[in-house]
C-alpha cells in the first residue's frame, strides 16, 4: 500500500468561513492553483495549475487507485474540491486532523504543529493567511492595481513565489504530524464513521428559504421600531452600546448597574416598577435574541439547490469525540415552546409582521423560536426525529452498577421522581402533581443535571436551582443527599481518579468498571498518553501527562489539552468527576456513532444529527418512527444490560418537540 500526502491552493469568491466547504467549491468561479504531493513520505512537489502546469498522469491515476492511500489535513477539503476534476473514493483518504484530535491534540495545522513540539523546519509557514488573502480570495478594485477584483500569480510573482514554499511546506508539517502519531493510529471503525460523517455533510439538509427571508425582513422592521422607541424613551445615540445604557440605568434607577448580561437584565426587570427603564431594558431584551445571526447564517450557506451542507464536525469536541456544530451550529439552536409553529412560520413567511405582534407579542423571541423549523425535508418526504432518552443518565448507571437507576431505566424511566424518592425516602407514587410531595421532583430534577459529575452546592446554582425556588441553605443537605442515594456514582468518581494515579505512579494498567486506564509512551516520535479506552474499543488520550499537587494541597492529575475557558492549549487539571463526564459522554456518543451505522446500513439517509438526536429525511411511505426506535434501541454488543431507549415524532420541518 503507498501513501500520497497531499495540500492544494484554491480560489473562490464565496466567504468559506460563513458559506462553509461545499457552496465554496461550487461557486461557478472556484478554482484549484496548486497542487503539492510526496509520495511514501519523499520529497513534496508542486504543481503550479493556476499558470498551465498539469497533475502527472501517475498522480491522477492515484487518486482513485485503492492501493494508494491519500493523506491530508482536513482531507474533507482535499477530497471534495479534487472530485471537482478527478475521481477519488473517500474511502481511500485519510484526515491527519482527525488523527491529532483521535489522540487528544488541538484542531489547526499551525495550532497542532506547535502543540506536538516540532521544530521550525517542519511547522507551518506564518505567513500564510496574508498569502491567502492575496491569491485566493477576491481582492477590492482600486486605481492602485488597476481596478482589478483577483490578484494573479503574474501580479504578484515574488509573493507567488513564496505560496508555493507555503503549500510545499503544509505537505512537511502534514506529514511529520502523522508520523508523530503514527503508533496510536485511528482504529477501522472510526475511519469508517469518519466516512459516513463526511457523506451526511455532503448531502446536506434542505431548508426553507421563503421562511429565512421572511424571518430576516420581519426581524429588521421590528428590530428598526424597537431601536427607534429605545432611542425616544432613554435619549441616547445608541441604546445598544452598554456603555450608554448602563450610564443612563444608573441615573434613571438611582442605583449603579454592574452588568447587563442577560440573568442581570431578567433580575432587573422582575424587580422593577412599570417605567422607562423597564421598558429600555425589555426591548434590549427583545433585541438581544440570535434569531436573525443564524437565519443569516442560513442565507451565507445555502447552496444553489436549497440545501446547507458541512453543518457537523466529526470529533469538534475531541475529549469525548462528539461532533461540534459549524456555520448555523445546530447543537446550540433555541428550543421551541410554541403551540401554533405552523401558524406561525406562515405568517412570518408571509411577512405579516402586525398579525405577528398581535397574537404572539414578542416578534424576536418568536422568531428564534421557528429557527428549527427552517431545516425542511425534501420535496416528498418528512423528517423523522428520534433520539434517545436520558442517555447520560443511563450511560453513568450502567457504567458505575448503580441497580436501582438501572431498574428505573427499564421499567417506567421517571429519574427525577425516583431520585426524590431515594433522596428523601418518600414513596415515588406520591410524588405525583396534585400531591404536596411534587415539590420534592423540582429538586430531584436539579441534582439529577448538576450532580453526577462530583459537582457540588456550585453546580447546583449554576443549573438555576436558585432561580427554580431553592435556598442557598438547602442544597448542601441536597447534595448530601443525592451522593448518600448514589454510592456508585461517588464509588466510581473515585475509582477512576485514584486508577489515574496509580498508572500514573507505576506505569501498570487499571481496570475500573470495564474501562481500561493505561500509559502509552513512544520515545522515538516523543509522544505519552494517559489512555482510558472504552467498552467500544475507541480511546480516549490525555496527552503529556503528569502528577502535581492541586489547589487543594492534593496530588492530582494534570495533562496538556485545550481549555475549555482560554480555548488555548495549555495545562489542563483534572479529577475523578471529570473522568466519569468524560468517559459517560464519550460512551454516549458512541451509542449515537453505532445507531448512525445501523440506520445507514437500513438505507436511512441522516441529514444530521444533535446532541443524542438523529433528523432522517424520509420519503414518505418509509416513515416507520417505530422501526427507528427500535434500531437506536437495540442492544449493543460491547455494552450488555445498557438500556437504551429511543422516542421520536414524524414531522414537515424540524422542531423539538
């Protein structure tokens, strides 16, 4: 088997960053200008296209050759804007951005090189965004160059030059990352997830261009009226600029205002009388809704057929492996609580901005409501939802042996009425609305979402528990607890924390609750993991680990990764709650990646999945919501006495149900 590693430069007119891949390739004026490739690792070459050169026919015929492996960063790119020209299966390409995050390291060639320690000779070339700003993206006509919109090759020789160094040396870096790597390689099964990723992005999903124009015009007459009344009530030049507001709130209210971040400006408001500042604070309410950022994303990514691609990242979040959203970022798309989403979406389709106001009042809140329901079927088919229930939950119970989750979980599945139950030794059948014992399924409900990680009386305030009624006093006895309820959960924080120290101090492999906690060292290539691998067989990598002491005056375990905060690649603490997220997540994603499988392996055709939920566009004579349950549902064999279960709904546009 050879390898080809591969970079190309290409040109198009359409913004890649807000259009995303596929409209960028298939702008009529898209264009490949070099080619760079090494065979096995040799030395790289360069194909100038943009000047007349050609692709070596052995090149060509490579391309779809199954016996050649065709490698590169961010290969989705390579792969679809080469099948422009030329045929290449996916299945012959390999993503080494794939590899760095499989093994724990950052996303970006530049960002990657330098996470991995390579020498300068083998990093990519800084300059190589003002390159791309030069040659491969439209530039603005002036009377300096001439009035032109391109800057080609012969304009800027010396600069075109120095982009062919620049693509020759992705090639080098490319390829030393993959060498790097090359011990921990990313197993069969992901790749082939990795191919049925890129094959839902390609499809991509239709949407409802009628319901994006209209959304945006109805946001722009509402979002002109409301700046306008802002504007007349409080007399400032911009009432959007918190500066001014904050200056003006302070004055108008008598008292100083810190902040106006949304849980401040929803305090002020509940607390404040009827009045102008009440009022100005209310439509910077309205006005702050992200509606109309992604019905605009929406027109930026369309494609000429009605359909967005490329909206999911294969391994976005590479601690766990779940995907990330890109362009419209459907895994942070607000909920819908609307009763009437078909009246609804037609007025706005309409334009019916006075029906709009009259029987919803809130026209932006309204607005961001229906952004889900502009992702449609195709012409002849509706979208069958399905997700699956309580996964998280489900995953720790199983993962830790706590029974009676796991009895719950395969009888009547109501958690937050049964962690009441076991919190406060109250029967499950009173804690039932009309009886007083409900009340006791608020806070079942809170420490159900904020606890099963180690968290505390902290996490509770941060999942609302004060905003739902609770007492800062109350939720230590909360917490206490729960954890009394969950000595498995606690067992396993713990469990897995101390089995990351102890490999770390002797080198020797743990095995905790069928996970398998190891380190892994290449000396050659200088990589070291801490490695947890799963039921699944996919490993989960803590890169360059080592053991300090904590805050706490504790000996802990800390590892170099992407903070979460800084998004930047730094050191990074961790610890036993950690752990159990990390590994439940990652667990729970891998139950989504085999009914991704199954459902394309029955010839469903996923459009695109969310969180724990998969969107199927169905014709609709297909539409079995039963027979889709029933796949997410079914056991999987590296996971016995897992219950899963899967609900869903049939429905004419995407919503949440």
């Amino acid at each position: 088997m050879r390898h080809l590693s591969i970079d190309i430069e290409t040109f198009s007119s359409v913004n890649i960053k807000k259009a995303g891949l596929y409209k960028y390739v298939q702008s009529p004026d898209f264009q490949i200008l070099l080619f760079a490739y090494s065979w096995d690792g040799g030395p790289v070459n360069i194909i100038d296209v943009a000047q007349g050169e050609y692709i070596p026919m052995d090149v060509v015929d490579a391309l779809a050759d199954p016996n050649v492996i065709k490698h590169a960063y961010n290969a989705p790119f390579e792969w679809y804007c080469l099948n422009t020209a030329f045929y290449s299966p996916l299945e012959q390409w390999r993503c080494t951005q794939l590899h760095g995050l499989y093994c724990g390291y950052t996303a970006g060639l530049a960002a990657t090189a330098v996470a991995l320690g390579l020498p300068e000779d083998k990093r990519k070339m800084g300059i190589g965004n003002a390159l791309i700003r030069t040659f491969c993206v439209p530039c603005k006509p002036t009377a300096k160059n001439g009035q032109r919109t391109r800057t080609l090759p012969h304009h800027e020789p010396d600069k075109w030059r120095l982009f062919k160094d620049y693509c020759i040396q992705d090639v080098v870096t490319e390829m030393e990352i993959e060498r790097r790597l090359s011990s921990f390689p990313v197993p069969a099964q992901e790749q082939r997830l990795w191919e049925i990723d890129q094959r839902i992005n390609a499809r991509g999903v239709a949407v409802d261009q009628q319901m994006i124009d209209g959304a945006l015009h109805c946001d722009e007459l509402v979002s002109t009226e409301l700046t306008a009344e802002a504007i007349q009530l409080s007399g400032l030049d911009n009432p959007k600029s918190v500066k001014q507001l904050m200056a003006w709130l302070t004055e108008e209210i008598g008292e100083e205002v810190d902040n106006l971040q949304k849980g401040t400006v929803t305090k002020l408001i509940d607390k404040m009388d009827e009045g102008r500042a009440k009022r100005v604070l209310e439509i910077r309410q309205e006005l702050s809704k992200t509606s109309v950022k992604k019905y605009q994303a929406m027109r930026e990514a369309v494609c000429a057929d009605g359909r967005i691609r490329g909206l999911l990242q294969f391994y976005g979040a590479n601690r766990t492996g779940r995907w990330a959203g890109r362009l419209v970022q459907v895994q942070n798309l607000p909920r819908n609580y609307l009763e009437t989403l078909s009246h609804a979406r037609e007025c706005v389709k309409a334009k019916k901005v006075d029906t709009l106001k009259l029987v919803y009042g809130n026209v932006p809140d309204t607005l961001s409501q229906l952004i889900r329901t502009a992702f449609i079927p195709t012409t002849g088919n509706v979208l069958l939802v399905s997700d699956f229930s309580a996964i998280e939950a489900r995953v720790i119970a199983w993962l830790s042996g706590e029974q009676w989750r796991l009895d719950v979980f395969n009888t009547h599945g109501k958690i937050y009425e049964a962690s009441a139950s076991q919190m406060f030794g109250v029967p499950i059948e009173l804690i039932k609305k009309g009886n007083p014992e409900y009340e006791l399924r608020q806070k079942g409900k809170v420490a159900e979402l904020a606890l099963g990680y180690q968290g505390g009386p902290g996490a509770l305030i941060s999942m609302g528990a004060l905003d739902q009624g609770l007492t800062e006093e109350e939720l230590p006895d909360i917490v206490r607890r729960w954890r009394g309820s969950n000595k498995r959960i606690v067992d396993l924080w713990y469990g897995l924390e101390n089995a990351a120290l102890d490999v770390m101090r002797t080198g020797q492999p743990v095995g905790v609750r069928g996970l398998i906690l190891s380190r892994e060292v290449d000396s050659f290539n200088q990589q070291d993991f801490l490695i947890i691998t799963l039921p699944s067989g996919r490993k989960l990598f803590y890169a360059r680990p080592f053991l300090s002491q904590n805050d706490f005056g504790k000996e802990a375990l800390y590892y170099h990764g992407v903070n979460q905060k800084t998004r930047k690649w730094e050191v990074v603490p961790t610890y036993g709650g950690k752990l159990v997220e990390n590994v439940t997540q990652a667990i729970a994603r891998d139950c989504l990646a085999e009914s991704l499988f199954r459902l394309d392996a029955s010839g469903y055709q996923t459009v695109m999945h969310i969180h724990d939920e998969v969107v199927l566009d169905v014709p609709t004579g297909r539409a079995d919501l039963d027979a889709v349950a029933a796949i997410m549902g079914h056991p999987i064999s590296w996971a016995p006495g897992l219950p899963l279960k899967a609900e869903g709904f049939i429905t004419n546009y995407y919503k949440k149900d």
